[in-house]
C-alpha cells in the first residue's frame, strides 16, 4: 500500500505541556475515519501538500486492506526535534508483524503541519558496526551545537534505517531551549544559520554544489536531498558529506586540497531541509544512496560538558570542539 508520507515540519512554538493532547487527538480522528476533523487542523502548506480530505479517507482505508486492525496501543511520547514538537504514536495491527507508527508535528499555534504513517522503521543491516574511522576526524562547526538526530538506534536517529546515512548526523545551534529567535518565518532567525561550515579532516573536494536556493521554512526539496553540499574524499575509502549549506557560501571547489577547519561554507536551508541545520555523514563511496554508511568518529571535543577524546556524538548532546 501506499502510506502518507508527508513532511515532518520543524515547527516552532508549540507548548510541550499542550501537545500530546493536540497529537493524540489529530491520531485518534485519523484513525477513526474523522478525515475533516483532522482536515481543518492541518496548515495550509500541509493541505497543499496533501490536496483533499479524500486523499486521508483513501489511506485510511488503504490502511485496514494492508494491516487489518488496530489491536493495541504500545506507546505514546512527545519529543522535541530542533524546534518542532511531534507526537509519536505507535500500536500493533492483526494484519502486521511490525508495529505501526503515527507522527504528527504540531506549529506554534497547534496546528498540524506535518503528519506520517508508517510501519515503525527498524536499523540499516551494516557491515561496518564495528568499524574505526581512520580520519583524523573533528567536529566542523565552532561553538556549542545541538545534535538534533545522531547515534546508532531509529530512536537516535532516524538515519539509521538507510544504509547509505546510517550513522548520519543533524546539528543545529540552541539558545534558550529554542534553535531561533525572533520571526520563525525567516531563514536569519535560526541561530546556525550563516555559520561558518569547516573540514572534519584534510582531503580532497570531489563534489561542490553552490547554485541551489535555500528553502522557505518548512519547505523541502527532495528532489535535490542535499542541497548545496561540499564531498570530501578523505582518504582509505572514506567519504564526508556536508549538507544543507547556504546558496552563494560554498568556498572550495573540485579537485581542490583542504585542510582540517578550512571554512567549506555557511549553514543554509538548502534541499531536504524545513530549518536550517548541518547534516553530516561518512560514506564507503561518494555517490549518495550507493554503498554503505560508515560511523563517525570525532576527536578531542566536548559533550554536554565532558572532554571526550574519542567518541560518536549522541542525538540530545551539545557539543563544541575542545579548547
């Protein structure tokens, strides 16, 4: 069957304390065939994306043909994601081995604008769980940075069900509980954006995109994931994507040589992205989607407070390179 797959808006504002109730309810009413009720509390942007009330009647019902029934509920929990407040339902069906999982993420004003049902992905088979990374690798930002999504478990981070990303990181900066300041609505309210974007290690620039635009908050390319985007190749068959990086920023092009902290370009919204933010992976191949991800281990830096000198960073964790 086809499943909904619609954007998880990074949405800011919305009261921790108010959204399991305004999740819960946008869940039950989906799953009680209430398409309108659900309807009218989608934004605009996300009733664009989706087209009409009859497109949640067909996956509703292309729901029970797949997976049959809802027979219990296993878990609920609200979570922040950046500055986004989603509401992860999760429950076993008659017709599915695997449990079921309903996310919705809620704006500032509890409304739904983003909205995803899906069998409840599991981690990327990997050959490389037990791999050193032989880089002499080191966090590319300054400052103190967010992981939004890193580590090994779907739960961490929801890369890890693609081979190719499976120990991929997103980081964005956090001041005051909130990844901006100011206007949601514009790109310079996000705190990371314009930041300086550096090389983890030395290596060579195989691949420098620097023409796409940045993306209207909550808005997503996906046509083109990566954006602006800078691939290292790092050297022992080991390749390093930057992404997401602001249109007109990127300083380096193919062929060139870098040197650890060499400014690469600036955090931008370009491509898959709803708000700014820095995503970031290791590769055994330069080309996205082919070949297998490989784990990113950083050197002398600092996490919620403690010198670590070699180490994989954790979603929840602020980091910063050691002094």
């Amino acid at each position: 069957m086809k499943l909904l797959a619609l954007p998880l808006v990074l949405a800011a504002g919305t009261a921790l304390a108010e959204a399991p109730e305004a999740g819960a309810t946008a869940a039950r009413a989906f799953l009680d065939g209430e398409a309108a009720a659900l309807w009218d509390r989608m934004t605009p942007d996300l009733q664009a994306v989706l087209g009409t009330p009859q497109a949640l009647r067909d996956l509703r019902t292309d729901l029970a043909a797949a997976f049959g029934t809802e027979t219990a509920l296993l878990s609920t929990e609200t979570r922040t994601e950046g500055a986004a407040q989603v509401f992860d339902r999760r429950s076993a069906w008659s017709g599915s081995d695997q449990p079921l999982q309903i996310l919705v993420t809620l704006d500032s004003a509890g409304r739904v604008a983003g909205f995803l049902v899906r069998p409840v992905p599991q981690p990327a088979d990997s050959p490389y769980l037990a791999y050193r990374t032989k880089a002499d690798l080191h966090l590319p930002v300054t400052g103190d940075w967010q992981v939004v999504w890193g580590g090994r478990s779907i739960d961490q981070n929801y890369h890890a069900a693609d081979p190719g990303q499976r120990f991929a990181l997103d980081l964005l900066v956090m001041r005051d509980g909130a990844s901006h300041d100011g206007d949601p609505a514009r790109r310079d309210s996000y705190h990371c954006w314009d930041q300086p974007i550096l090389a983890p290690a030395p290596g060579v620039v195989l691949r420098a995109e620097d023409g796409l635009p940045d993306q209207p908050i909550g808005s997503t390319e996906a046509r083109r994931p990566l954006g602006n985007h800078v691939v290292l190749d790092l050297g022992a068959g080991e390749y390093a994507f930057l992404a997401h990086l602001r249109q007109g920023s990127v300083a380096v092009a193919p062929g060139a040589e870098v040197t650890r902290g060499q400014r690469l370009g600036r955090c931008g919204n370009s491509g898959n992205s709803t708000e700014p933010h820095l995503h970031l992976h290791l590769q055994t191949t330069p080309e996205l989607g082919r070949g297998f991800g490989l784990p990113a281990q950083f050197q002398d830096y600092v996490a919620e407070g403690a010198a670590i000198a070699r180490g994989e960073p954790e979603r929840g964790q602020t980091i910063r390179p050691a002094p």
